[in-house]
C-alpha cells in the first residue's frame, strides 16, 4: 500500500486540492479527515505530493503515523518514519512520542519492545535531528511495563542523569509505581510466590520513594499529588497498622497535616490544639516541594489507611474526622459519592453511629443546596445500608445508651423513607435489626410500626419494579432482599408475639397489631416464596429471644414476690385486729 504508483489524473486531482492546502495545520487538519474515513492510501499520496524542500508538513505525517501505530501496523509505520527522513521532513520531538505510545497499545510483543529501544536508542545518534528528552524516555518504559518486560524498563531508568533534559520527571517515577502495583495486581493472592512478590515490588518501591525524596530535596524534582498517590496506593497492597500510620507520616511531610496535635498558639507547653482543630497549611508544611492543593484521591487514601487503624487507638493519632475537616474544610476538597462510602465503611467498623448519621444528613443537604455542585452525592442504597449497619453494630456493643442510637437509626430510616423510591429492602432491614439488638419489646414494636405499611408498599410494587429495572442483575438483587426482608419480619413478630409481654410494649391494641402483621407476614410468605435469615440475623434474633424470656421470667418471679408480700401484709392485718378485738374483751 505505502509504494503504490499514481496515475497521472490521480496526480492531477491530489496537486488541485493542494492549492487549497498550502497551511500546513489545514492540510493536517484535512488528513485527520481523510483518515477518519478509512483512506489512509489517499492521506498518504496527499502529503507525499505536499512534501517539498520548502514546503514541511510534519505535522501532517505525524498523523498518518499515529493512525498506522494505532492499527497496530508497526513495520509499516517505520517505513513511513523513515521515508518521512528520506524526503527531508525530518520527524520532530512529536513524531517519536506519537510512534513510541502507538508501541505501547496492548498487547505488546517482544517486537514492539525491540522497536521502542531501537527508536529510542537512534535518538542518541550524531545525526538525529531529535534531541531525546525524558518525555521519549517515559513512552519507551510504557511500551516495556505494558509487555511485563520490566528488565528493559529498569535499564532505561538506570540511565537516567540527575539533571538535564533526559531526567527523571513525576510521570517517570509515577510510571514506575504505578508498574510495580500493576505487577502485584495481576497475580492471583493465591499464587505461591504472592507474598514474595509482594515484598520484592514494595522494596523496590520504597528505593524509588526515597530517589524521589533525595532529588526533591535538591530541587531536582517536584512533588505532585499523583505521584504521592502511586507511592501510597503500593504502600496499601500489604495493609497493617504500621503501613497505615506510615502513609499519615507521609501525608504530614508532603501535604502538611500533621499527624500529632499541635501546640496551642497561647497555651502552656503541657497543653495540645484539639484534635479537632485544621491545622495551618501553611505553618505545617514540612518540605518546600510540598503538593500545594490535595483533591479526593489523597482523601480516599487516608480513608483506606484508617480501616488498618484500631478504634482505640492512642491519641496522639488523630480520628478520621481530623483529616475530613482539614481537606474539606481547609483545603476545599469535595468529595465524591466513594469518599463518602469509604467513610460511611469506617464508621461502621468502629460503632459510630452518631458521625454516620451526621454524614447521611450532609450528604442529603449539600446535594439539596448545590446540586450542580454535590451531582450524584445524595445518599442512596448502599450509604443507607451503611450508615443503619454502623448504628446496629454500635447498639450491639454497648451496654448502655442503646436508645440513644436507635433514635439515630430512627432518624437515617425517615430521610431514606422521605428521599428514595422505591425504598431499597436492605437498609429496612437494617433498621429492624437495630431495634432487635436494643432487646426492647416497646421499641421494636414501634419500629414493626414504621417498617411493616413500607414493606407493604414494597410487596405491592415489587411486579411493576422488577419489569421496570435497567437490568436483571438488578431486579434480581431487589427480588431476593425483599425476600429476605420478609423473612426477618416474620422471625422478629413471632419472637415478639410468643414471648407474652404484650402488656409491657403497649397492651392488647399491639398484640392486636401483632397478630394482624403475623397473619400478613404468612400470606405474603405463601404468595412470594420464603428464605432463611442472615447468620448475623439469626445470632440477633436469639439473643432477642434470650432477652425476653429472661423478661418475662423477671415479670413473673416479680409478680411472685408482690404476692407474698401482700399476702404477708394481709396476714399481719388479720393479726392485728385480732389482737386489737382480744384487747377489748379484757
């Protein structure tokens, strides 16, 4: 194709619309086009014709030669880089980066590798008209890192001078992380040589990490946030304790956030800042190359490094709500729906209920205040799921204060019932295993009050929901938790109906209530199929049931006790008054 001979009228024609082409960003312009098309001979025979000792279209030819790279037609786009030096449209900086990133489109054969060292290597040449930068360096180690040819890769980087045009930049370290984590990701944890790799990629990590640190410091290179995230995200591959609180360390020296609280501007020196008090930015900052502004990746980092950390921790370590105050406060860092989920996560693993309740009600009110701002922040189903998960798990931990969270639960429940339609069926299961844990007939009771009318909505629109889903997956998973909604249900008003103390959560308008939402339970049963509860719902049941048969023989050995004793107060009556008729007669 790239030698085929013109006729003269083809020749004719190409050189009559060359008239109109004489800029040369028109005529690349119009090859992009013609390219598009499909007609790369055409795109060809135009900027062969066009390519003259004064004319230099190369940013024409460029062109051609990504779009040949891009279909993956390598020996035919070194022939057109080499013709493009033949006809003297010697290819710029531009045309090597464009050749080298079409090597790297996957998959990569040994040949592309061979062709990117190659092209790389002839840029060092007395006769290259290209000076090679680290910008050529980088495309070369992707098209290496993309066939797993990390020996070619790390011989590229041992290369590299510490100044000049040729060294290291961020995307040449963040390339480098960003392989090693890649590497480690694409092997199977079960794998017998896993954690051997694991450890090998970390150390290597860290040796990169610390070349970065050393050029930053001699003002070789600049920090940027990407980087720090690479660095970090390899760092998270072996989560623990001490990987966590050496990813806060890094953040304090990179970012400013210290991870200690500070002294107090007018404070004696045994006094600390709060824990809960923004640090300075500016004050804090530990390095001259620190990243000037985070965004929501390092936030998502911290997130994930706080799930290692323990929920008791020391206090000298600073709670999540620290870092979310001074990123979104101090640094205007906005959140994404992941941020929140990723937070939401975290207090559900340390029983905190009161923050998610707090993060529900500002996801709903930023997204009500700036929706063009907060798009796709509002709480749904798995934030609700979350967040009632945190409130049950507190409730099952405590001894005391049970109530207090399930208000909380009470008040996450009403904005999902007022927010979402249809209301998923997980997080209103959720709720009622909150109530279950808090070992109250009173308040659980009141909670079948407002959890049956919407698991009653919710049999009745299940047909209607299930054709209307976006995909079956889906439809499939609302079908099954309905299921399982039901079946909880139906275990929590047995439990509350055979343990027989209608008379202390509301007398016989509940227990009427009760056999009403039993007898409902069983029809929908029959009419929907039946499933077994959650392990964890079981494990909750139980100890419901344990609750209240422990209750009501408290009630009954109680009762027992006032009948002696009002027996006994009737017997010393009797006695008296015999004695005071006995006085009498005397």
């Amino acid at each position: 194709m790239l030698e085929k001979e013109l006729t003269l009228e083809q020749k004719r024609h190409l050189r009559m619309e060359l008239l109109w082409l004489k800029d040369p960003a028109k005529l690349a312009q119009t090859v992009r086009r013609i390219l598009e098309k499909g007609e790369l001979q055409k795109a060809i025979n135009l900027v062969r014709l066009a390519s003259t000792s004064e004319n230099k279209p190369i940013v024409a030819w460029n062109a051609i030669l990504s779009y040949v790279s891009e279909q993956r037609d390598y020996k035919s786009a070194f022939k057109l880089y080499n013709e493009m030096k033949k006809r003297a449209q010697h290819p710029d900086s531009y045309t090597v980066v464009h050749f080298l990133r079409g090597l790297a489109r996957q998959p990569v054969s040994p040949e592309q590798v061979r062709l990117a060292l190659h092209l790389h290597e002839s840029l060092e040449a007395e006769n290259s008209k290209v000076e090679r930068s680290i910008i050529h360096t980088n495309a070369a180690m992707q098209v290496c890192i993309n066939a797993q040819d990390y020996d070619s890769m790390w011989t590229l980087v041992s290369k590299l001078p510490d100044q000049g045009r040729e060294a290291a930049d961020q995307v040449t370290f963040d390339t480098i992380l960003t392989s090693l984590r890649k590497d480690v990701e694409s092997k199977a944890r079960s794998d017998t040589d896993y954690d051997d790799k694991l450890t090998k990629c970390i150390d290597d990590g860290r040796k990169v990490w610390q070349d970065v640190i050393r050029r930053s410091k001699k003002g070789f290179l600049k920090l940027d946030e990407s980087l720090i995230c690479s660095y970090l995200r390899l760092l998270l591959l072996r989560p623990s304790q001490s990987i966590s609180l050496e990813i806060l360390s890094i953040i304090e020296d990179t970012i400013g956030i210290p991870t200690r609280p500070q002294p107090a501007k007018h404070a004696d020196a045994s006094q600390t800042q709060s824990l809960n008090d923004v640090p300075d930015r500016k004050r804090n900052m530990r390095t001259t190359a620190a990243v000037s502004r985070p965004s929501k990746f390092i936030l998502s980092i911290i997130l994930e490094a706080y799930l290692e950390l323990p929920r008791n921790r020391s206090t000298n370590i600073p709670p999540m709500q620290y870092y979310w105050k001074a990123l979104t406060e101090n640094y205007s860092v906005r959140p994404d729906l992941e941020n929140y989920h990723s937070l939401l996560r975290l207090c559900m693993l340390q029983h905190n209920s009161e923050w998610a309740s707090e993060i529900i009600t500002e996801m709903a009110t930023s997204n009500k205040h700036s929706p063009r701002d907060s798009q796709g922040i509002a709480p749904g189903r798995t934030a609700y799921i979350l967040a009632l998960t945190a409130c049950v798990r507190e409730a099952n931990a405590i001894r005391s204060g049970k109530a207090r969270i399930l208000e909380r639960a009470h008040d996450i429940f009403d904005g999902m019932v007022q927010n979402l339609r249809p209301v998923p069926p997980r997080p209103v299961a959720k709720f009622l295993e909150c109530a279950v844990v808090v070992h109250s007939p009173s308040q659980v009771y009141a909670t079948l009050r407002k959890t049956m009318p919407v698991l009653d909505g919710l049999l009745h629109s299940n047909d209607k929901y299930t054709k209307s889903s976006s995909t079956v997956n889906r439809a499939d998973s609302f079908k099954e938790d309905l299921t399982a909604l039901v079946a909880l249900t139906t275990e929590v008003v047995n439990t509350l109906r055979s343990a027989g103390v209608e008379d202390a959560w509301g007398g016989q308008q509940s227990f009427e209530d009760v056999k009403t939402w039993s007898d409902q339970l069983q029809r929908w049963s029959q009419d929907h199929g039946t499933k077994q509860v959650r392990p964890t719902e079981v494990t909750y049941l139980k100890s419901f049931a344990n609750a209240l048969r422990s209750r009501r023989r408290e009630e009954h050995w109680k009762r027992v006790e006032q009948g002696v004793q009002k027996r006994a107060e009737k017997a010393g009556e009797q006695q008296g008054g015999r004695r005071r008729r006995h006085g009498r007669g005397m």
